[in-house]
C-alpha cells in the first residue's frame, strides 16, 4: 500500500494503520523529500511515478496522506489513473456511527467521531478530534481541521476547509469551496468559495 505523501499528515496517518500493514507501506512524494525525518530510515518513499505505478501494480491500494481539498482530489485522479484503489484509513479511536453513509478515501483519525446518520463524501478529511453529527452531509474532499464540530443537518458542500476547533451550528449550508477561519463560529449559512472567520464568523473580503 502507499501512503501519498511523506510530510507532517503523512505521519499520521501512519499511526492510523494497524502494524501488520507496516512491512509492506511504502510512501510517495515527489515534492518534499526529507520531510519524514528519522521516519526515512524506516519507509521507502516513492519518488516518480514509474516506481508508484510499478508498486500499484502488486497492491493497488492507495491511501492520501496529505491536506488539502484540491491537492487531495488531484493526487486521487493521479493515482486512479495510474491502476490505483482509493483506501480509506480510520483511526482505532475513532467512533464511527454503524448506519453512516460514508465515501471512498476517507482520513478518520484519531478520536475523531461520525454519527450514525451522518454523510461523508469521497476524499474527506476529518482530523483529530473532529466530529460531524447528526444528519449531517459532507460533501467530497472537505478538509475538517483538528477540534471542529459540524453539527446536526448541516450541509457542506464539495471542497470546504473547517479550521481547527470552528463550530458550524445546525441546520446550515456551507457553499462548494467555502472556507472557515480556526475558531469560528459559523451562526449563517456561507456561499460557495467564501471564506469567513470570527466569533460569530463574518465574511473576509
């Protein structure tokens, strides 16, 4: 399996995956080499893509190890193309509700929780410590930051970033690509590809 991405969330993610799986990960990052630290003396990282596509033809499991909403959908296009399957990871501290509705190449990490009527799309990102609650829908490769809360029948469109302990409170809809500041809160619905921050969040710009 390879890990895309050899930086600070590929790490993480690391610490997601049982250890069973540890003898045969490999990572890929043709950007940031030397990102991993002493973690490089361990892992090989993958560095072109003739050595990603060679690795995807034995284990065609690929899991994005990277933030980022438009990076993330980018490198899971790449990665498709060249014969890759888009794994999810989840945590062993994650609570995840039985009856979600969830996506493919999800990053549920650590003690992050879902309810058992949520939706997550394709590609999301819930970081640590993050919850989405009740009937809420998380649209595909949302980035939802370390703390937040997206809470009860919120509706957060496709490639929204929810910064680090921001509260969406109920019933409101986050427009595609809409962004939201560390710390805010989120009392009105948001258009798509605005950015808000605050307390309560105001729009930027």
């Amino acid at each position: 399996m390879i890990i895309v991405g050899a930086s600070g969330h590929a790490v993480e993610v690391l610490q997601c995956l049982p250890a069973q799986e540890w003898a045969t990960l490999v990572f890929y990052d043709d950007v940031t080499p030397g990102e991993m630290g002493k973690l490089l003396n361990y892992f090989t990282v993958l560095r072109t893509p003739e050595a990603a596509q060679a690795h995807l033809a034995s284990d065609p499991r690929f899991i994005l190890g990277l933030g980022g909403p438009k990076l993330r959908e980018r490198l899971a296009a790449r990665f498709r193309g060249w014969g890759g399957r888009l794994t999810s990871v989840v945590a062993p501290s994650a609570t995840l509700g039985p009856f979600a509705d969830l996506g493919d190449g999800l990053n549920v990490m650590q003690y992050a929780l879902i309810s058992p009527t949520a939706t997550l799309g394709e590609g999301v990102l819930l970081n640590a410590g993050a919850s989405v609650h009740h009937d809420a829908h998380i649209g595909p490769y949302c980035e939802i930051s370390p703390g937040a809360r997206v809470l009860g029948r919120c509706q957060v469109g496709a490639g929204c970033q929810i910064g680090a302990h921001a509260i969406v409170l109920p019933d409101l809809v986050l427009g595609d690509g809409a962004r939201v500041g560390a710390g805010a809160v989120v009392t009105k619905s948001v258009p798509a590809g605005a950015t808000v921050a605050g307390v309560p969040a105001r729009l930027l710009g």
